[in-house]
C-alpha cells in the first residue's frame, strides 16, 4: 500500500494562530495545489453507491437515513469545504478546527450526537529510512462515519472493496463496525512500519558485529528517534482505544467491544514491540561502545608490541652509532654483519616470548 504524492505540488507552511479565538477555522498543515476532493459512500446488506461529488458542494440531501454514509474527504486546504461540513452535520467548532490542525495527538472525544476521533496514519519511507505520518479524523454518527485525510491515497481502499462485497461484514453491520474497521486498517500499517523497523535493527545488529563503522553510531541514533516518535504516536493511541472501550456509547453497539477489545491487543502488541526495540537500541550503542573500545584496545597492542621491539634496536643502532674515533669494534672487519644478526636475534626473540605469552 503506498502513498502517492506527487512532485513539486505542495511546500510546507505554518500559519500563526496566536491570539486567534477558539474555533477559528485555520489550516495548519501542508499546503498543497492539489483540490480537495470528496467522496459519498451508501450502502445497505443489499446494495451500495459510491458518489465523486466534483462540485464538493454539500447538500442535506445527500445522506440517506435508511442507509449507512460515509463521507470521505481528502485534501484538508479548503477550508470552506470543512467549514459547510461542518454546518451540516453541526460539529463543534473546535472539532473542526482540530481537523485542520494536523499537530494533533491521537485523541477520542465523545458528544451527544456523536464520537471524534484523531488518528495518525504511518507509512514506511523506503527512501529516507523513515515513516511518514498524516493526520486522519474521524466522526462516528448515528448512521453516518466521516473521515479526513490529509492527502488523497489509497489507504482506504481495502475498505471500499469490502463494502463492494455483497456478503461482506461491513455490508451486514451499522456505521460503528465502519468506524471499527477503518481504525483497525490503520492500526495494521503500524504493523507494516514495525517490519521495517525490525528488518534495520537486524542490519545494524550485523554491522556491529562485523565491523562498527562511525556511520553505524549515526544510524543506531536514527533508528532511536524513529523509535521514539513511533512511540510517540502509539501511545496515545492505546488510551484512544481503551476508552473506547471502556466508555459506554449509544453509538457503539455491545456486539462490536469484541472487536475494539481486538484492536486493543494489537496496540498492546505493538507498544511492547516498541520497549523490547529500545532496549535492543540501548544495548547496541553500549556494543558499540564495546566494539570501538575493543578495536582501540587492539590498536593499542600492536603499537606497544611494535614500539617495545624497537626499543633494543634503537638502543642499538643509536649506540654505535656514535662517531667516537677510538670504539673498538669499528676495527673490527664484520662488526656490522655481526649487529645485523645481534638486532635480528633479539628481534626473533622477542617475537617468540610475545606469542608464547599469548600476547600476538
């Protein structure tokens, strides 16, 4: 499942909110020339209809009462879009205003006519070793389910195929088994960045034993923020689902805390993926540590090893070669063969007692 952006089409830009009442209507997230777009799915256990509503104007009419809708909106700059949305449905101003707001943690909040949700969607980066994440709220109402994505993608597909199957559960269910299945479709992503995660951990793993560069230090760093982030985003996802969980809605029917309760355990599965992954992280920064230390150590050997050899032989060579006229054994007509030899005989020997010792 990958995430189509296109080049070029968008640049990042933050618009200052300060001083601004509760409510206003701002987009705070990627500003991007591509339009919005919105899509209009009804369906019974006997029939379905997906609607591209091209003029994005929003009519009451729309949404039929006997039948379950879901309206998905993808591209989040226009606001006027979210803001007659809104007014349809009577959202709370600040519930739209935390879905322009893309900096939002993972949250639920409940109201009377229905349930808010703020979700982060995370899909692996191949290219930069890294995750992307996009801001994905959703709205659960009597018969209706809203969703909001940052960007156009094929997230939601596997979902709309679903519903395409005559015989299929979601066809069969109300809205809250929508709403259900969209969070377990974004949940299972998680499990997809997990894979990759693993898979870099075991690399660097491989590296330090082998052979621990100092880009080996800079990509254990990487992964570790990678890991802290991802645990930033999980977290607030567990609570999310527990309270889901835990609350009592008339718009999440008994039959479907089974399912919730499922959704809860792969969130618990992946939050205790996340603290064996940081501690595998900190062990392999103290290898490294170990594994450079060793290496030093080693280089350390040799040097004195090498340095000790030629402490006799420099004694040596330094001692006669003083240029005193009256040293005996410059009359002598081998004296210098006879060094060579003396300075190779020790040198052998010690070489000798170096290994015999277990030092070399």
């Amino acid at each position: 499942m990958v995430l189509k952006i296109p080049k070029n089409i968008f640049k990042i830009k933050k618009k200052q909110k300060i001083g601004e009442p509760p409510g206003t209507l701002i987009y705070t997230g990627k500003i991007r020339r591509q339009k919005s777009k919105l899509r209009i799915i009804t369906y019974t256990k006997d029939d379905f209809e997906i609607k591209e509503i091209e003029d994005l104007k929003i009519e009451s009419n729309m949404l039929e009462k006997n039948k379950n809708n879901w309206m998905n909106v993808t591209g989040l700059a226009n606001v006027d879009l979210i803001e007659n949305i809104g007014n349809l449905f009577d959202l709370h101003p600040l519930v739209l205003e935390d879905i322009l707001n893309t900096l939002q943690r993972p949250k639920l909040e409940e109201f009377e006519k229905y349930i808010f949700i703020v979700l982060k969607n995370l899909l692996w980066n191949e290219e930069r070793g890294e995750f992307d994440q996009e801001q994905i709220s959703l709205i659960l109402g009597e018969n209706f389910v809203l969703s909001f994505q940052e960007e156009e993608s094929d997230i939601f597909q596997p979902i709309i195929d679903r519903i395409k199957i005559p015989k299929g559960k979601v066809r069969t269910m109300e809205a809250d088994y929508l709403l259900y299945a969209l969070v377990d479709l974004i949940v299972d992503n998680y499990f997809i960045v997990m894979e990759y995660i693993s898979e870099k951990i075991e690399n660097i793993e491989d590296e330090l034993v082998s052979e621990p560069e100092v880009e080996t230090l800079r990509k254990i760093y990487r992964i570790k923020r990678t890991i802290i982030d991802l645990r930033k985003f999980v977290w607030p996802l567990r609570e999310l689902v527990n309270k889901l969980q835990r609350e009592q809605s008339k718009l999440i029917s008994f039959s479907l805390q089974i399912y919730i309760r499922d959704v809860y355990d792969h969130i618990f599965r992946i939050t205790e993926t996340i603290d064996n992954y940081r501690e595998i992280i900190f062990g392999m920064l103290d290898m490294y540590l170990s594994s450079v230390s060793n290496k030093m150590n080693d280089i350390m050997k040799v040097l004195t090893i090498i340095s000790t050899v030629f402490i006799p032989l420099s004694f040596l060579a330094g001692f006669y070669g003083m240029n005193f006229p009256n040293m005996p054994e410059f009359s002598y007509p081998f004296s210098y063969q006879i060094l060579i030899f003396v300075m190779i005989g020790i040198f052998v020997i010690m070489i000798l007692y170096f290994k015999s010792r277990k030092w070399i």
